[in-house]
C-alpha cells in the first residue's frame, strides 16, 4: 500500500498547490518557466498513473471522530478528465504566460485551481469530495476578482451565490446521505454499503441535484455561466479553467448515481427532459449572441445539455459519450477562448462582427475553424464520437428527448458558422488595425489540443478502454438497463 | 409601632393645617434666596449636582452591601472557626483593593 | 446546618491567576504604564492557559460541586483564553488611538474575563449568574470607557438591554429553582426527570425565561438590536472583545444551564430552535444591507450567534462536541478580522466596504489574512470554519432539526455574499489613494492575526488537533456533573 | 376577645405609651438642652414660661401647631409633606425593639413593642430610613439651600452609616446574635461589651452623632454656609417634626449604645450582693444609661466646634471606616487565635488601640484635617457649597 | 401562612410591571428603575420558593442577587450620569448616533 503508484494521485493533486505556493517566492523573472514546469511535472504524474492502469484507492482517516476519510483513487473516467484538466491547466498557463502582463498571481490561481479540480475528480469521499469542490471554487472567484473587469462584482456575487447555493443544499444532504444510512464514514465504499432508501433518497438526491446542476450547468440554474465567461480576463486563460470547473456531470455519475440509485432511474425522465431542453435552449441562445465569449459560453452550456442527456439517461452507451464529450469538449472549447483571446489581442475586440481577419491571419483562422468544428462534432473528431453514442444510447431511453436534442446538432452548425463566418470571412472593413498572424507558442496552445482531438476523433479505443469499465461499474449498481 | 409613629407624624401636620393660618402672599411663597428672586433649581428644573455625591452614594452602596455580607458571617464566626476566619481576611482584602483604589483615585478627597 | 464547605482553590487556578492580572492592574495602575500593565496580563492569561493544561484530566470540583474545573470547563476555558490573548495583543497597539489607554481599560478587560471563566467552570447557577453579572458588567464599563458620544450611547444601550436580560435570566433562575429546589446543576438535572406536572410547568417556565435571558446575552434574535450598535460603537477592540470572548462565555452559560442540567426539561428545544432560525434570517440579511464594514462584522457576529445555537439544538454529546469546535474556530476567525480592521482604521466608525478596494495591493499581509478569515467566516473549505459549520449542521441534522439545517444552509448563502463583497474587493487593483491609517501594520497585532489566521487554516485542514479534545462524547454527558 | 386581637391591642398600646414618652422625651430633651447649654455658656437660658420655664415646650408645641404653614410654590407638595412624616415616623419606630426590662415586667406585659431576631439589623434599617426624609425634604423644598443641605447631611449620613455599621461587627462576632435580648442577656454573664469592644464603641459613638446630625458634625444646619441645609423652608409643624425626628433618633441612639456595650436594661451585676435583683429592675437602668448619652450629647455640642465639610467626609472615609474593619479583623483574628483565653486581653487591645488613637492623635489627624492634595481643577469642589 | 402562590402572583404582577417599564419608558432612569422592580421580583419569588421547599439556598440566592443589583446600580448610575453630563438628556429615543 506504500508503494510509490499509491501516492501518485495525492502528489498528483497537491503538487500544483506547492506549485502555487511556490510561486509566491520566486522572483519574477523565471516565475513562468517554474509554473510551466510544475503544471508539466503535474501532467507527468499523470501519464505516469495512466501508465500504470489506474491507481487503487488511497484510503487514510483525515478526521476519525466525523468518519471523514481522505480516499482518493484516479482510474477510469475520473482519471482522463484528471488529465485533461492538466493538459489544459499547462496550456493555460503556456498562453497566460506570455499574454497577461504580470502573470504572477494569475499562475498561481491556475495551478491552485487545478489542485482543486484533480481533488474533485481524485475525490472517492463525499466531505472530500465537497471540500475540493469548495476549494476549486476560491481561486476561481479571485482570477475574476483581480483580472475580470468592470461588472464583475455582479458577476462573482452571481457566481458564487449560484455556486454555495448548490453546494450547501449538497452538504445538507451529504449529512443526510450518512446519517439516515447509517454508514460510519463518508467514503465512497462504506456509503455504497448503507444507501438510504424510500422517499428520503429522493429528497437527497435532489439536494445533491442542486449543486451538480449548477456546475453542470443545467437550465434553470445556469445564469452565472455567461456572465462570468464575459466578465472574466479578455485572454480567457480564466475561462478555460472555468470550463474545466463544469464538473457536474462528473459528479452526478461518481457520487449521485451510485448513491441514489432508485431515485435517479424515478426522476429519470424528467432529467432527460430538462438536459434536453438545456442543449436546445443554449444553442438557440448562443445563436444571436455577438459576443464570442458569451457565444462560447453558451455553446459549452449546449455541450454540457448533451452531457447532461447522456448521464441522466443511464445507459451504458450513452454515458461512456457523456464521459468523452465531457472530456473532450475542455479541449476544444478550451482552446477555443485561448483562440478568442488571441484574436481579442489582436483586434481589441470580441465582438462577432469584425470581417476578414482570414486574409490577414490564416493560421489562426484555419485552427479556429478545426477547433468549431470539432465543436460541432463533425466526425473525425473526438467531439463527434462523444454526442453520436449520447444521442445512440439516449434513444434508447425516449427517442423524443434525443429527438430534440439532436436538433441541437444542426442549431450549433448554425451559430457557430454564422459567428466564424462574420469574423473571419466576409470584407475587411476599411482601414481595420493589420492583425497579427500566430507566434511562436500560439502555435502549440492550439495545435496541441486540436492535435489530440484528431487523435482521438480517429482512435478513440484508448480513451474508451479507460472508461468503459467504470462506467460498467457505476451502472451495473442499477441491475443495468 | 409603624402606624402609630406615622400617625402622630400625619396627625400633627393635619392639626397644623387645620388650625394654622393661611394667609399665603407671592413673596412668602418664595423660594429663599437671601432675599433674592429665586433662579432656576429644585424639582425638575434639572439642577445639577456635583457629581461627588454621585461617587459617596455609589460608594456607600458598595460598602453597604459588603457590611450586609458581613453580617451574616459576623454571626456565625464563631462556629465556622477558623474558615470563617480565612473567608473575613479575603473578603477584607479585595476589600481593600477596591479601598485603595479609590484613595488613590482621590474620591476620597473633598477639597 | 452550619458545615464548613469544602474550599479548595486548585481548581480555581486558572481563574484566580485572571484575577491577579486584573487586581494587579488595578493597583499597579498607579505606578506602572498601561503597556506593562497589558504586558503583565499577558503573562497572567498565559499562566492560566497552561495551568489550564495542568488541569486537564485531573477532574478535580470544589465549593460541594459549585466550581467544576472538569474536561468541557477547561475546553471552554481555554478558548475564552485564546480570545483574551488576541485582545491584549491588538490593545497593545490600538488603545492609543481608541483613548481607551489606561489601566482602568485592563482592569475591567481581566474581571470581564474572570467572570467569563466562571461562567465556564460553574456547577451552580448561582456562580453562573455571579460570573454572568461579573462578566457583563464590567463589559458595559469598558463599552463606555471611551467616553465618546458613540461609546458613551452604545454603553448605555448594551447596559439597559443587558441589564433587563440579567433580570429575566434571574426570574428565571428563580423559577427553576422553584421547580427542582436546588440550584446545583447535577441535582436539577436528576430532579428534571422525575416531576410531577406543575412543577414541570414551573421548570419551563424558568427555563424559557432563562432562554430570553441568555438570548440577551449572546444575541439572538430578537433580543439582538443592541448588538450592532454597540459592536458598531464601541472602540473596536472592545468590540472584538465582546464579540468573541464574551459570547463565548455566555454560550458556555447556555451549554451549562441547557445541555447540562435542563437537559431533559421539555419545551425549550423548539423554542430554541424559532429564535435560531429567526436569528439566523434576520442577522444574515440584515448583514447584506450594511455597507460599514464593522458593522457588517457585528451583524456577522449575530448571524454567528445563530449558527453556534444549532449546537444547542444537538444532543449533548454531538452539540457539546460542535459548539465546542466552532467557538474555538468562530473566536479566531472573528478576533483576527476586527484586529485587521482595528490596525486599518482610521476612526473607531471603522471603514467603510468600498473602501477596502485594492487593499491586497496596499497591505497585502492583512488583506490575505482577512481574506482567509473571511472567507472561514463564509464556511469555505479548508478553512476551519466550514467544518464548524459542517459540525453545527450535522448536530441540529442528527436532533431531527433537519428544517434548522436547510434553513441555515440557504441563509449562509446570503452571508457567503456579504463576505465576498469585501473579499473580493481587496482584491481588485485600483488607483485611488488609500483611505485606511497606513501605520496600522504592527507587530503585536500582526502577531494576533498570525495566531488566528494559522489556528483557522490548520484547524481547517487537521481539525483533528482541536477537535481530538472536545469530540469525546461523556466530556458532554457530564455538563452538569454527576 | 380572640388573643390575637389582644395582642395587637397591648402591642398599639404600648406603641402609643412609647411614642409618648419619646415625645415628652423629646419635649423636655430641648428645653434641658438650652438650660444645659445656658449654664455652660454662662447665661440663664430660658426661664420665663412657667417655673425654670418648665412649660416653655408646651408653649413651642401650641405655637408650632398654630403657627402659619407655608409650602413654597415651586415645591413638590406631596413629597414635601411626606418628608417630614417619614424622618419621625421612622425615628419612632426604631426605638420600640429595645427591650426595656425582663419579659413580663411591664404589668405582666413585654417591655418591648417588637422583638426581633434581626435586631441590630431592623433598627440600622429604620434609622437609615431617615436619610430618606431628611433628603427628599431638601428635594422637595424646591429651592436652592435645601437642596444642598439634604444632599450634604444625607452624603455625611450614609457615609457614616457605614462606620456605624461595621463598627458593631465585633460585638457580633463576640456575641453571635443580633437581637438584643441575646445581647443583653450575653452581658449579664460576661460584663459590659464596653470592656471588649471600646474601641468599636468609640466608633460607634461618633458615628451615631454624626448620624444624628449633631455637632460636631451638624453640617446639615451650617448656617453661616447653607442656612438652615433642608430645613430652610420649613416652617411650623413640619420644622417641628424635623426637630422632633432628630432628638428622637439621639434618644434612640443612646438606647442602642446603653444596650448594646452598656449592658442594656440590666444594672451593674454585682450590685445584687447589695441589693438582690436590684439589677433586674426594668425601665430604671436603660432610662439612667440613655440620659447619661443625652447629657453627653449636650456636652459634646457645647464643647466641640463644628468640622467644615471636607474634613467631615474625609473623617468618616479615611478613619471611621477603616478603623471600624481594622476593628472587625481585630475581633476576628483574636477569636480565630485566641485558643481558650478568655476576652479580657481583647478587651486590652481593643482599649490599647483607643490610647493610640489619642496619643497618636495629631498624626491622625492629617488623614482628615487638611485635603491631602491641592485641587487641580476639575476635582468636583466639596458638597456644592 | 400566606400561601406560596400568592407571592408568586405578587412576584408576577411586579415582574410584569417592571417589564412593562421597560418596554414602553422612553428615559433611561425609569428603565432602569423598571430593571430593579424585575429583579426584585426575582427575588420575591426566590425567597417564596425557598419557604416553600424549607432550604436556605434561595436565601443566599437573594442575597447574591441584592448585590448584583447594587452593581448594576452603581454602573448604572454612572453610565446614565456620564451621559447626562455631557447632553441634557436621558432618553433612549434621543441617542441617535448609532442609527444604520
């Protein structure tokens, strides 16, 4: 139990923190270089794990008299999100690194950050769980805070209100989910043990709803989501982390479903429905938005309908894709703000209506437009595999729902089109500032993630492998379906 | 006893204002101020007083009420030798403490 | 009749170390300077915290079981200590500015805390009352020791809403003592089980009275209107004092008289539990409308006030454990915030939320430190204070008070943004020139700051170190001793 | 006749027999004074009405009575009415727990109207309760000198009351009781308190003028400095009542101080040899014993000049009180340490201290006599005046 | 014998009037006054539930509440005193700098 694979995941998630802490004390002058090498050394650690097929749960008593454990465990799902999240948080720091002027705080907040976002996905116990959840929440608040700009004392009250809201309903029914089941401690395993059962478990389960669907987000909870993705720091290093926050479908899969397992097959339906209507929704929001970052937001929040259906619908096929897109699309919506970033830099803008920065800056265009179209899931990429086996497995549920949803393929064509076609196509209006072609590390920040999305778009057994089996585990709880 | 005490006392002044003689005039009724007109002070009329004399009686509620506690110890000293004893010289002390206190704030100095 | 009670003063160590400090300051005063007076206080609350120590496990009683140095009377002993100490050591710097500096001020700070510590450690409600009064009323005296118009008004606020408390506490108390005929903690306790009906009347009678009492005391709603006035007015020292120390004691009062010895009189748990959510409802809101940062803090503090009752609500054991936990957790939390806001200030007003924009850039130290605090204050992981939190939740939960526990978690959200509003401002960088007093940064009070931003991060992240101590559950069986 | 309402019918009656015989008491008290005072100053004092001017207090009592009324308009009339009744109403009252003579003496009756457990208590009580008329009279005089003088006489009271108080609590601690029968019958079989107790006695004398307002100590009537202190607008009866309530509370006075160090209304014990049971006659040793104080009380009042103020104050504070506890510990520690030894060496102390005070006297004096620091401003000045 | 209701009933009847005074009197002195007829309530009952139960520990009980009451007194008085010096006036309404 002590060999070095067990304490991979702990160092996993708390190499960042040093990192962060770190950074504090190193002079300006090579602070980059260390958050980059952390941010990589983190990644390491995670190939390492995955190498290693997983790593077994890390159990250890962190507060005996409340049962509360520290367990961790990164295999399956939970450990390709765990990398995408260091991929994407190395990347962010890469453009963060050279875009913002005095970066210092803002790299350590995205290596704090991480720390608490590979904590979520490490997390195989409820109050730890809930603790990362928290934590990921603080440094988040602070990048709005310190880079955000003029309204974004309305958009962190939103945020953060929407967020405890959730988050503390959650812990009410954490409470809940020990006490009325009788486990002797929070841990994933000993709760599996003791599920509470009847009427109660739906009352819980609901609470726990709360908090996930507004990390997911799901429709009516989603308010904070555009706002904060406007309000934050043009370069959008702050909103890639802020996508990776979108942690809610994971939790509803780990924790939610195996815990209440009656209640979500019972609330099944309308669930589908409403991560239906979500997808829908966003995308016919996102279509008359001018604003590309608020048009990315609510593309994710479309993206996350999707995910959303797929969980909800409890079916094997359909939440392996909702485990993929979810995965997937922090690459490439991330990547997408880093590339709105670039262009705001260059054009001083992020409205949707500049023409003609294709001519000038073809490069950033044409990665731009392999980004979207993964976005959209056109086949070939890792998006596509994603949202077909949502929309397989879904139909197999209620074909209506999926129905519906699956126009939203068609709606995300549109807006995303529309929006690439007026900024990058069409006339350059007379005397526009000459934009910039890409640079140096531009380059790698949106290759890199594109790259894997091809990778995986074409050969996703990999990725599949990883997951399958514990989508299995998870849903074998419920006899299956 | 109470009522008879007070009865004389209420039975007097009935006597005298029966029999006495009213022939009350402006300046009879005046307060007296060495012949002066009287000025503002007495009832209601918020008259200051030095605060000194709200320092003496908050002194003497204190002390009062530490000769109250005493009392009670005083009688029964002797059957609870010696902790009585050792109980009395404690007291006396933070007596004294608060005693000192005071000396030295000057309260004590009505000059 | 006329036994000799049995007078051993061991157990009294801690507190008659207090009260050396405080005799001494009353007496020194005229000799010494105030610094070295608050210098000796220190030494006498550091005496007593480890005489504290010395006591821990011994168990020992005196006064036929009125003064009870046992494991809750130590626990809660210490944490009133803890608060003493941060104050001391922000008066060090601060008492200058507040024209509070005189050996008076000490004085009255050291019987204040005599009489807490009596509080804790009684076993009778007659020395719960008299460290009760003793408590109260030298914190009155230091409410007014200003002698500013606004001290001198929240003075005589705070004294006649304290006082009229003091007296329903007492009618109560008289009460109580009608109904079981003792006023011995354990005896009530074991008389409270056997009673025939109208004296069970009379018992809930007296121990609601004694609930509105103490509700004066530690500001429940709706015996809370002095509270953010006089928070608000008094020097913020002083505040900081009563905002933590005090309530403490006075819940340690309340953990007593309730949990311990009228713990199984009917009728005062749903009682309770109306005023907990009320306080919880109206200091929460109310908090969100102010724009003074202080006396947003003080309306923190009634809010608080609501989340420590919760514990009360708990069975002994889970709620002793909780209260136990958070009181440590919410002493730190709060003392660090007003030492900041004591350092920063440029008048006793405190200053105003807006005005704390930008100061990360200015003092970073502080700004992180309150950040921290704040965000404790908020119930944010892995600070300390969620799990206190977490703990007061979880007593209420398991009591069959789940609707308290909602409530409270959705009053929380309010109060998460009224301490983001001033969290996040520090943070955001602007232009204007600093509107705190910029010599604030000092040593001492940078120490009190120190010790409560560590204690709340390591209790956070280990609670264990402190919660190890109180979550032994007969600690919180025996409230009222046997 | 149920007995119960025999009772409170023997218990009104002997009320009445008391309150007169305080009054002729008192009406006698005044013209013996001034004859006294007239001696000692070398002038006849009055004499005209009636032989020796022995009806010169009837003549004072008709014209009060008939003499006009006056309530001055910014008065408080209810209280100004009031205030005089309260002072004698409890001056009265207090003098009727003192025991008189053994039980069933008075006609087979009790020589005693009340009898307390609380003695000593119960009389302190009521004779503190005349401070309230004395000040609620200057209050309510609505004028300017009556004011100050009820506060000053009632500061000077209160603050002797405490001397008063503590001053006896040696006796307690020696006699453990607080009624006056326990007392009394304590020193029949152990000697007069005056022998283990003088230096609380002397305590307990100055005090009990000061409580009565009489010189040295009469500040309340420092003419030359506020008139006549609550009396200024006081006119016929009500001035008399005041007058009447302070010769009262004298007489009462040496009652408390004959019964409790001066063995009460038991005589000397060893007359008996003479005469046997001579020491049990009733009435004649208490009544001997308080006109003795009264005489004192004369004497004193035209030896002694008056102290100013300050001094008055600075007396009580930083000598009577602290005497009196130093007394108390005397007491306490010589019980506590005493072993089987008898009182008598207390008795030495106690009488040792009393020497020291007068020998030591003009280093006494300093505590009291001048104000040991020069006012530096705000100091509040003494007593407004 | 005076039964023990009925001083519980007087005891009531002053604590209620002292509540009374309390809640309605607008100066300071009277509210204060009414907090002394509370107290004094208090004890009334204490010494008629110490009759009624023949123990002597609600007599000590009264005696310690004497005392606290002739502290609160004495801090009172000074409070109330210190304000009245400085402005004319007692009333609670009156005290206006602590509004917000």
């Amino acid at each position: 139990m002590n060999s070095f694979t067990d304490w991979l995941p702990t160092l996993m998630i708390f190499l960042p923190l040093l990192g962060s802490l770190l950074l504090l004390v190193t002079p300006k002058t090579f602070r980059d270089e260390v958050a980059g090498f952390i941010a990589a050394l983190t990644l390491g650690a995670g190939l390492a794990i995955w190498r290693g097929g997983g790593s077994e749960l890390f159990r250890w008593d962190w507060i005996p008299p409340l049962g509360i454990t520290y367990s961790v465990q990164l295999g399956g799902v939970s450990l390709a999100l765990a990398l995408v999240t260091a991929l994407m948080s190395f990347i962010a720091i890469l453009y963060a690194a050279r875009r913002i002027p005095n970066p210092g705080p803002m790299l350590s907040l995205i290596l704090a950050m991480e720390t608490g976002l590979i904590g979520i996905f490490a997390a195989q116990d409820l109050m730890l769980f809930y603790v990362f959840f928290e934590d990921a929440l603080i440094p988040a608040l602070l990048m709005l805070a310190m880079y955000g700009k003029n309204g974004r004392m309305a958009a962190l009250v939103k945020f953060a209100a929407y967020t405890l809201f959730g988050s503390l309903l959650m812990l009410v029914s954490i409470i809940g989910v020990r006490y009325l089941g009788g486990s002797p401690s929070f841990a994933m395993t000993d709760l599996k043990q003791h599920l509470v059962t009847g009427s109660a478990q739906t009352w819980l389960y609901l609470g726990f709803l709360t908090a996930m669907a507004v990390k997911l987000p799901l429709w009516p909870l989603h308010a904070w989501l555009p706002d904060f993705h406007e309000q934050n720091h043009d370069s959008g290093v702050p909103d890639v982390m802020g996508t990776l926050y979108k942690v809610g479908g994971y939790g509803i899969f780990t924790f939610a479903v195996p815990l209440f397992p009656d209640a979500s097959l019972e609330l099944r339906p309308i669930l589908m429905g409403l991560a239906a209507f979500t997808a829908l929704y966003a995308a016919w929001i996102a279509f008359r938005q001018t604003n590309w970052k608020r048009l990315l937001a609510y593309a994710g929040l479309s993206h996350m309908g999707f995910v959303a259906l797929g969980v909800f619908s409890l079916n094997e096929t359909a939440v392996i894709g909702a485990m993929y897109l979810l995965a997937f699309q922090n690459l490439y919506t991330g990547a997408l703000f880093l590339s709105v970033g670039m262009l705001q830099e260059r054009i001083g803008s992020l409205e949707t209506r500049v023409g003609g920065v294709m001519t000038q800056a073809g490069a950033l265009g044409g990665l731009t437009m392999a980004l979207w179209f993964a976005s959209i899931a056109v086949p070939g990429l890792a998006g596509f595999i994603g949202e077909f086996s949502i929309l397989l497995g879904a139909y197999q549920v209620s074909p209506w729902l999926t129905f519906i949803a699956g126009i939203t393929t068609i709606a995300a064509a549109a807006y995303a089109l529309t929006a690439f076609q007026h900024t990058f196509w069409q006339a350059r209006p007379a005397g526009a500032v000459t934009v910039r072609d890409l640079v140096h590390t531009e380059w790698l920040i949106l290759a890199i993630p594109l790259g894997l999305l091809v990778l995986f778009g074409v050969y996703s057994t990999p990725a599949l492998n990883l997951m399958q089996p514990a989508v299995r585990a998870v849903l074998s709880a419920l006899g299956g379906n | 006893m109470l009522l008879v005490a007070l009865g004389i006392g209420i039975i007097a002044v009935l006597a005298s204002a029966l029999l006495g003689p009213k022939k009350a005039s402006r300046t009879k009724l005046m307060a007296y101020e060495s012949g002066n007109d009287p000025e503002r002070g007495g009832v209601g009329t918020g008259q200051r007083f030095p605060v000194h004399f709200y320092l003496v009686a908050m002194l003497f509620i204190i002390f009062d009420i530490e000769t109250a506690f005493f009392y009670p110890l005083a009688v029964a000293y002797q059957k609870l030798i010696p902790f009585a004893f050792f109980e009395a010289v404690t007291f006396v002390l933070l007596l004294l403490v608060g005693y000192v206190y005071i000396l030295k704030k000057k309260v004590l100095e009505w000059a | 009749m006329l036994q000799v009670p049995e007078a051993s003063l061991t157990p009294l160590l801690p507190i008659l170390l207090v009260l050396a400090g405080a005799i001494s300051s009353t007496l020194l005063g005229f000799w010494l300077s105030r610094r070295t007076l608050t210098f000796i206080n220190i030494g006498a609350v550091v005496a007593s915290a480890l005489s504290v120590g010395w006591l821990w496990n011994r168990d020992l009683s005196s006064f036929g079981g009125g003064l009870r140095a046992d494991h809750a009377a130590l626990l809660l002993g210490f944490v009133i200590l803890a608060g003493t100490l941060m104050t001391l050591l922000v008066t060090l710097d601060t008492a200058w500015r507040a024209r509070v500096a005189f050996p008076e001020f000490d004085a009255m700070l050291m019987y204040a805390v005599t009489g807490c510590l009596l509080i804790a450690f009684s076993g009778d409600l007659i020395v719960m009352l008299i460290g009760l009064e003793i408590m109260s009323l030298s914190s009155y005296v230091l409410a007014t020791l200003q002698g500013s118009r606004r001290a001198e008004e929240s003075g005589l606020k705070y004294f006649l809403l304290g006082a009229a408390g003091s007296a329903v506490l007492i009618y109560g108390l008289a009460f109580v003592y009608g109904a079981t005929g003792s006023l011995n903690y354990a005896v009530i306790a074991e008389k409270t089980s056997t009673l025939n009906p109208e004296n069970t009347g009379i018992l809930v009678g007296g121990a609601l009275l004694m609930l509105c009492g103490f509700g004066f005391k530690v500001a429940l709603a709706p015996f809370h209107q002095w509270t953010p006035d006089v928070y608000g007015g008094a020097p913020t020292s002083v505040s900081l004092f009563l905002s933590t120390v005090v309530k403490v004691a006075a819940f340690a009062g309340m953990l007593r008289v309730f949990s311990g010895a009228l713990d199984n009189a009917p009728g005062w748990h749903s009682v309770l539990a109306v005023l907990i959510a009320a306080t919880l409802i109206v200091g929460n809101l109310a908090a969100l409308r102010q724009t003074n940062f202080k006396r947003m803090l003080a309306y923190s503090a009634v809010a608080h006030t609501g989340f420590l009752g919760m514990a009360l609500l708990g069975t002994p054991a889970a709620g002793g454990a909780a209260l136990g936990y958070y009181l440590l957790v919410y002493t730190l939390m709060t003392a660090a915030a007003l030492a900041i806001v004591a350092a920063l200030q440029r008048s006793e007003e405190g200053f105003s939320v807006t005005d704390m924009r930008g100061l990360y850039y200015r003092h970073p130290g502080y700004a992180v430190a309150l950040a921290v605090c704040l965000a404790s204050l908020a119930g944010l992981p892995p600070f300390a204070g969620f799990f206190g939190k977490y703990l007061v939740f979880q007593a209420a939960f398991q009591n069959g008070y789940a609707w308290v526990s909602v409530l409270a978690a959705l009053t929380s959200v309010a109060a998460l943004v009224y301490y983001l509003r001033p969290g996040m401002l520090m943070f955001m960088p602007d232009r204007t020139p600093a509107r705190e007093y910029g010599l604030g940064q000092r040593a001492p009070t940078t120490l009190a700051v120190a010790l409560g931003v560590a204690g709340v991060t390591v209790l956070g992240l280990l609670p264990n170190l402190w919660y190890a101590f109180v979550a032994h559950p007969d600690i919180w069986a025996m409230l009222a001793g046997r | 006749m149920p007995d119960w309402l025999a009772t409170l019918l023997i218990s009104l009656l002997k009320a009445v027999l008391v309150v007169l015989g305080l009054l002729t008491t008192f009406a006698y008290m005044t013209l013996i004074e001034r004859r006294l005072l007239g001696r000692m100053q070398l002038r006849p004092g009055p004499n005209r009405v009636g032989p020796m001017g022995l009806l010169q207090p009837a003549a004072d009592a008709i014209k009060s009575i008939f003499k006009e009324d006056l309530t001055v308009t910014l008065a408080d009339k209810l209280v100004y009415t009031l205030a005089p009744i309260v002072a004698i109403g409890m001056a009265l009252t207090a003098f009727g727990g003192l025991p008189a003579g053994p039980a069933g003496s008075l006609f087979g009756e009790n020589p005693w109207v009340y009898n307390l457990d609380t003695g000593i208590l119960a009389l302190l009580a009521l004779t503190s309760m005349g401070v309230y008329g004395i000040f609620l009279g200057g209050w309510a005089s609505g004028s300017k000198y009556p004011i100050l003088g009820g506060l000053r006489s009632s500061a000077q009271m209160i603050s002797y009351e405490l001397g008063m108080g503590l001053s006896l609590l040696g006796l307690l601690m020696i006699v453990g009781t607080t009624s006056f029968h326990g007392i009394v019958g304590w020193q029949a079989q152990n000697g007069p308190m005056i022998l283990f107790q003088s230096l609380g006695f002397v305590l307990f004398l100055i005090s009990s003028f000061a409580e009565t307002n009489r010189t040295p100590f009469d500040l309340p009537e420092a003419e030359q400095e506020i008139v006549a202190g609550y009396l200024t607008e006081y006119s016929a009866i009500k001035w008399a009542l005041f007058q009447m309530a302070e010769y009262v509370n004298m007489i009462t006075a040496s009652a408390v101080m004959a019964t409790l160090f001066f063995g009460g209304w038991k005589g000397p014990q060893f007359l008996n040899a003479l005469i046997p049971g001579i020491s049990d006659w009733p009435l004649i040793w208490l009544i001997v014993k308080i006109a003795f104080f009264l005489f004192l009380f004369i004497w004193v009042r035209a030896t002694l000049p008056r102290l100013r103020y300050d001094q008055l104050m600075r007396f009580g504070w930083k000598l009577v009180l602290p005497l009196a506890l130093a007394n108390t510990m005397l007491t306490a520690a010589f019980l506590a340490f005493r072993g089987s030894g008898g009182l008598w060496f207390l008795g030495v102390l106690s009488f040792a201290g009393v020497l020291a005070l007068l020998v030591l006297s003009d280093r006494v004096r300093v505590l009291w006599n001048q104000p040991s620091v020069r006012p530096e401003g705000d100091i509040v000045r003494a007593g407004g005046d | 014998m005076v039964p023990t209701t009925s001083y519980l009933a007087l005891s009531g009847i002053l604590f209620a009037l002292g509540m009374i005074g309390v809640l309605t009197r607008r100066t300071a002195i009277m509210v204060f006054l009414s907090v002394e007829l509370m107290l004094n309530a208090a004890n009334l009952a204490l010494v008629a539930f110490a009759r009624s139960w023949g123990d002597p520990t609600g007599q000590t009980a009264v005696f310690i509440v004497m005392t606290l009451a002739a502290a609160e007194v004495a801090i009172g008085l000074a409070i109330i005193v210190a304000i009245f010096r400085k402005r004319e006036t007692t009333n609670v309404d009156d005290l206006a700098a602590l509004k917000g």
